[in-house]
C-alpha cells in the first residue's frame, strides 16, 4: 500500500493524462443524459425512439472505438519509442477503416431508417419517431469518425487537453441548440426529436472542422500530410492489422452482443426500453471516472512498453486495476444512495420508474466487476499487444454466456428487465476471473514497435 501511495510519477502522469479525458467524458455522457431529459419531457415513446435510434449510432461508435483503439496501441509504442513517421501512418490507416465504415451506417441511418429500428421494435409510433430522428442524424456519422480518430492518436501521443476542450464545447453547443429546437425557444421552432438530431448534426460538424483547424494550424505530431499518412508497405500493414484487427473485431462482434442485449429488453415492453436507455446514460455518466483512467492506463502502458520498461508496465497495470476497484466501490455506493432521487427528474409511469430503480441498484452493487473488466481488457492487456487474447475473452463470454442467459430468462422464464440484467452479470464474472490470471501471468507485456 505505501508503494501505492508513494508513486508521484505515476499520480502526476496519470492525472495529467486522466483528467482532461474524465472532464471530456463526463461532458458527453452529461449532455446526452441532459438531451433524454429533454426528450424525456414529451413521453414513454419519444424516449424509445431516441435511445433505440442511438443504438445504431452505438454499433458505429463501437466500430470506431475498435479501430481508433487499436491504433492507438501501436501510436502510445511509437510515442514512447519518438517515431513520428509511424503514427502518421497508423492515423492513414485508422482514418481510412474509420470514414469506411462511418459511410456505410450513414447509408444506413438515412435511407434505411425503418429497416434497422425494425430490429428493436414493433412500435409503430417509436419506429416513426426514431426514423425521423435518424435521417438527419446519419449525416454527421463521417465527420464524428474523422474526429474520433484525430482524437483517439492525440491522446495517444499524450496532448488530452485540445481534444477535451473542443469536444466540451461542441457538447455545450449540442445542448443549447437541443433545448431551442425541441420545445421551440430563442425564437426557434419546436421540432421535438427531430430537434434534438439537427442539434447533434450541427455540434458534430462544428467539432470536427475545428479539431482539424487547431490541429494543421498549430502543426501538431500529427498534422500528417496525405502522403505521409499513405506512406505504409505491406511487412506495416500485416504487422498492424495482426495487432489491430483483433481489436476492430472484438468491438464489432461486442457490440453486436450490447444490441442483441438491447433487442431482447425492447421486445419486453416500450417501458422496459424506456427504463434500460434511461438507466444506461446513468450508468454512462457514473462510469465517466474510470473510462478517462483506462484510458490514461492505456497510454502509460503503451509508452512504458515502448520504452522497454515492461516491469514498470506491470507496475502500473497493478496500481490502476487496485484504484479502480476502490473507486467503484465508492462511486457504486453513492449511485445505490440516490437511485429514486435521479429516476425522479424523468417523466415515467409506475412500472417504467420501477424497472429503472431495480436497474440501478443492480447496477450500483456490480460497477466494479464491470469497470475492473474495462481496466483489464481496455486498459491493459490490449495496450500490452496482447489483443487476440481479450478479442476471445470479450466475444465468448457475451455470446456463449451473457446473450443464452438473456434470452432463456426473458422468453423461457419470462422475467422482469431487471432480473434479466442481473443474470447477465454471469457473462461479466466469467470475464473478470480469467482476465486478471491473465493479468498476473504478465504474457499479455509485447512491444510492438522493436
């Protein structure tokens, strides 16, 4: 525990690195929480709509996690190991994968709307909504890829300042023009949901043009040129994807798990659709803290790697995995405390108000499986390399676990949501045990860059 304690470089570089992305974090999972409040103002349906609607920007947002995370493992070596020309072409490669796929869900989203909600619902009225909803939102899905892969390598290379500032006032921006446009203020029409997806259009956009201007003006590490971005050769492309690909996949097929997830407790009921989005920007914003220090582990792992200091790689995976556990125990208690007191703020009837406060408390009693398992799996195993390892880790135990036991107790045994959610937490304890013997085995330690 002294050892714990008396580390100032790593407090001092971990809070450096964490903070900026915990405040970036928060801001985001803040504002979206504020937009279902709004959107929670006008009924059951309109929350349906936008949090079924979200999920298929969920899937893309997972795609671009894969693909932006996974290059950073090989930005966070190359920056530790002060190889510029690298991340350069690591940010080509993340760019081209990232605006590839960001195209396709836009096709998606704005031409196929009712399509894809189809799979959530039968709701004809939250079919109807969401629709409207994601035909205007599809158009900001390229921009928000090219800024999430501009963001992901500047955090990378240890620059979380720009990044934090320019993606909190692209959100205050989404939250002003949110309020005018869906209950008609400043003089603006009221447009409901379709409001609230013009506001996420216009802030997305805004966020990107700015990013890339600070970035080229001020010539940043990453200010690279199409040429140096395109400057790979095939021995670079198969070393990066082998590393990559396990992680581009495993967010994938996760991902896909999260929404078979999200289909099942659709198919029990609007009001259980409803409690689930409401409860999951909740649990978003109460897992802000510990997204940011995965991160920051991420990074400190990955330029320790790349220095050749796999002992004090180790070191720190230990002392992050500790303070996570410690500060979800903390934070999981304070959720648990004010559980009806947050429900009171949404516009719910009794069963939906109930389902939700159930969700919550499960939720408040196993935050710190779950955010271990993101420190374990996001923090630091991949950032060793080792990502073909938490690529099977992460797909089996939510396949072949989570989602039978899911469906067997919502159409076998025909439980309530919340008894749902709490046997799916198997798929989380499976997980938790097998990746932290894998933590202490150390084989996960692989630099990259050599």
């Amino acid at each position: 525990m002294n050892t714990l304690l008396a580390d100032k470089k790593f407090y001092s570089t971990m809070f450096r690195i964490a903070i900026p992305i915990i405040i970036q974090n928060f801001v985001s999972f803040f504002v979206n929480a504020v937009d279902v409040f709004m959107v929670g103002q006008l009924g059951e349906t309109s929350i349906a709509a936008l949090g079924l609607s979200n999920q298929i920007f969920a899937v893309l947002s997972f795609l671009l996690f894969g693909i932006s995370s996974g290059s950073a493992i090989f930005t966070a070596q190359f920056w530790g190991d002060k190889d510029i020309k690298g991340i350069r072409r690591v940010l080509g490669i993340c760019l081209t994968v990232a605006t590839s796929g960001a195209i396709l869900f836009s096709i998606l989203a704005i031409f196929f709307p009712e399509t894809a909600l189809r799979v959530f619902s039968k709701d004809p009225k939250v079919i109807t909504l969401g629709s409207d909803y994601l035909r205007i939102v599809g158009l900001s899905y390229i921009p928000t890829a090219i800024t999430i892969c501009y963001s992901s390598i500047l955090k990378s290379v240890e620059n979380v300042k720009l990044p934090m500032f320019i993606t909190t006032g692209a959100l205050v921006t989404n939250t002003i023009l949110s309020y005018s446009l869906i209950f008609g203020k400043f003089g603006m029409p009221a447009m409901g949901v379709k409001g609230a997806a013009i506001a996420t259009c216009i802030a997305r956009l805004a966020e990107c043009v700015v990013l890339l201007s600070f970035i080229y003006i001020r010539k940043y590490p990453i200010a690279a040129k199409l040429k140096e971005m395109i400057d790979f050769n095939t021995e670079f492309l198969r070393k990066f994807f082998k590393t990559a690909l396990p992680v581009f996949f495993n967010e994938i097929i996760w991902s896909l798990g999260i929404t078979t997830y999200n289909i099942i407790y659709a198919r029990l009921g609007t009001e259980s659709t409803a409690a689930v989005s409401i409860c999951a920007t909740i649990e978003g914003m109460a897992f802000v803290l510990f997204i940011g220090m995965s991160h920051a582990c991420a990074i400190m792992i990955g330029n320790r790697i790349g220095a050749k200091e796999e002992h004090i790689a180790f070191d720190y995976g230990k002392k992050f995995l500790i303070l996570t556990i410690a500060g979800s125990l903390v934070v999981g208690f304070i959720l648990f405390l004010n559980s009806k007191n947050i429900l009171a703020n949404y516009k719910l009837s009794e069963t939906a108000f109930q389902y939700a406060y159930y969700i919550l408390i499960i939720t408040s009693f196993a935050m710190w499986i779950k955010t271990s398992n993101m420190m374990l799996l996001v923090g630091i195993i991949r950032s060793g390399g080792d990502t073909r390892f938490s690529f099977i880790l992460d797909v089996t135990t939510i396949w072949f676990v989570g989602i039978p036991v899911a469906f067997i107790g919502a159409f076998v045994f025909h439980l309530p949501t919340y008894m749902v959610i709490l046997l799916v937490l198997s798929d989380e304890l499976i997980k938790l045990i097998i990746g932290i013997k894998r933590f202490t085995s150390r084989k996960w330690i692989n630099n990259l860059v050599t």
